[in-house]
C-alpha cells in the first residue's frame, strides 16, 4: 500500500477563500432578508417604529456591488435573484411615488383598496422594505378599520352622527371608497327622513 500524502494546492487555498467570501456573503444576504420581513412584518401590524425608515432596497444594491467586485462570485444564484428583486423593488417604489405624486395633485382617487392590498402583498412577495411601503400599509390598514365600521353600521341602526362620521373619514382617505361611501350617504339620507 502507498502511503497517502497530504498535497498542498495553491489553487485549493484559492477556492476555499472564494468558498469563504461567497459563504459571509450569502450569511449577510439571509439576515438582509430577515430583518427586511420583521420590518414589513412590524408595520403591516404598526409596530415598531424605529426600521420603518430603512431603505433595504439600498442594503441590498450594496450587497450586489459587493458580490460584482469579488469576480467569482458574480455568478451566484442569490446574487442574480436579489438583482431580480432590487429591480421589481424599484419598479414598485416608482409605481408608489408617481401614485403619491398624483394623489397629491389631483382629486381624482384613482386607486382603490384592492389596489393597496395588491401593492403590499406584492411587497411582501418581494421581501425587500423601503419607507413608502410604510405609507401603503398604514393606508390599508386604516381602510379596513373604516370599512369594518361601515359593515358594522350597514348591519344595524347607526346613529345619523355616527354614519355622517363615517362619511367624512370616507371622503378623507386618499384611496376610492367611493362604492362604500354611496351606501353610507343613502343610508344617511334614510336617517335624516326618519
């Protein structure tokens, strides 16, 4: 039998460096990914305030210049995957901001509740937090507190103060809840008779 003897390879050394960079790198990728979901997770349920001005989308570009400049670890699967998502990331945060800007200008809402559930569920398919989904999550979440009020209201004998309340809230929200708020008014319309 032949002894077997250890073989030192330069080359060896050199890939389990490219092996190491490439392991920290993807480490730094999962917890990036991680704190992103607590912090959608924190907003969709207004928690925490403190991340809610983080811009992971950001983190994440950093994360992909990083990866470019170590050579070989410009093919990583994750790599290409995070650059997918910083690109529809961005599409999204565009879509937002040119929504905010025209709400801001017009009174016309062109947008509604379905539109904003859409728009948070596809962030958080996504994964990637930036601070004007914090703008999305709080108008969905008001918007179904005031819709769970309407239900309530449509199923019983509100009080003519309580339902033109509701009305107002309604006329207030940046989003179209124009269908509720035609029920609301007739429903009003039949209190002021009565």
């Amino acid at each position: 039998r032949a002894k077997k003897t250890p073989l030192k390879l330069e080359e060896a050394d050199i890939v389990q460096e490219v092996v190491n960079r490439a392991s920290e790198w993807e480490k730094r990728l999962d917890q990036l990914m991680c704190n992103s979901a607590l912090v959608l997770t924190d907003a969709a349920t207004a928690k925490t305030k403190g991340n809610r001005r983080k811009d992971f989308v950001a983190e994440a570009m950093t994360l992909v210049d990083e990866a470019k400049s170590l050579t070989p670890l410009d093919n990583l699967k994750s790599k290409i995957a995070l650059e997918k998502r910083i690109k529809r990331a961005i599409t999204a945060r565009e879509r937002i901001l040119a929504w905010d800007n025209e709400e801001c200008n017009v009174d016309d809402k062109n947008i509604d509740f379905k539109n904003v559930v859409s728009w948070v569920n596809e962030m958080n398919r996504i994964g990637l937090y930036f601070p004007e989904v914090n703008r999305l999550i709080t108008i969905r979440n008001s918007a179904e507190i005031w819709m769970e009020k309407v239900a309530a209201v449509n199923r019983t004998d509100a009080h003519l103060s309580d339902i033109e309340t509701l009305i107002c809230e309604g006329i207030e929200m940046p989003i179209n809840v124009s269908d509720f708020l035609t029920g609301l008014e007739e429903k009003a319309e039949e209190a002021r008779q009565w």
